[in-house]
C-alpha cells in the first residue's frame, strides 16, 4: 500500500491526513476510507503505531524516551507517553528497564 509506505518513509515529519492524501494525489476523504478498509485502523492510529514500533527500536538501540519521542515525531512527551501506554499497556520508562533488565 502507498500509503503505508509513505508514512513508514515520513513517520517522524508534521503529518496529517490532508498532507498525506496531497502527498498521495488523492482526495483526503477518500484516503480516510481507504486505510480503515484496508488495514482495519484509521490514520491517526496507523501513524501512532508506526512510530511507537520506531520509538521502541531506538529506545532498545539505548535513546532516551524524551529522544526518541521527539525523534520519531511527537511534540509533546507526555502525549507520547499516553500513547504508548495505550499501545503497549506499559509506561516507556518500563519498556527501557525491561530492555535493560533482558541483556544485562
């Protein structure tokens, strides 16, 4: 999917549903449909899983969780932090000691 691709390639920049489906060519409500239909989620949740997966690989790779919330393209840490929990039913603080714990 295109669009999968897009935001795997842009994950960490300012993204909306407008922007991508410009980026894409396609009409923005059109896109909105699309991903449901095909992926069973919708955009916002979509991008959010992209860079919670990308958040975890650079927090295993020894980044903090204020680094890699910021680089991976959340503004605000503590948003960064209710969706991860959401996400992964722990704090990221408890996916580092749990990192930690695992190769020491």
């Amino acid at each position: 999917m295109k669009t999968l691709d897009f935001l795997k390639k842009n994950y960490s920049k300012n993204l909306s549903l407008a922007t991508t489906a410009d980026y894409l060519g396609v009409n923005s409500f059109h896109l909105s449909h699309v991903i449901p239909r095909e992926l069973g989620i919708g955009f916002n949740e979509l991008l959010n899983r992209i860079r919670i997966n990308k958040a975890k690989e650079l927090m295993a790779g020894g980044a903090s969780v204020k680094e890699a919330s910021y680089l991976v393209g959340f503004s605000d840490q503590a948003y960064f932090t209710r969706v991860f929990k959401r996400m992964e039913s722990a704090l990221p603080r408890d996916f580092v000691d749990m990192i930690a714990k695992k190769y020491k």
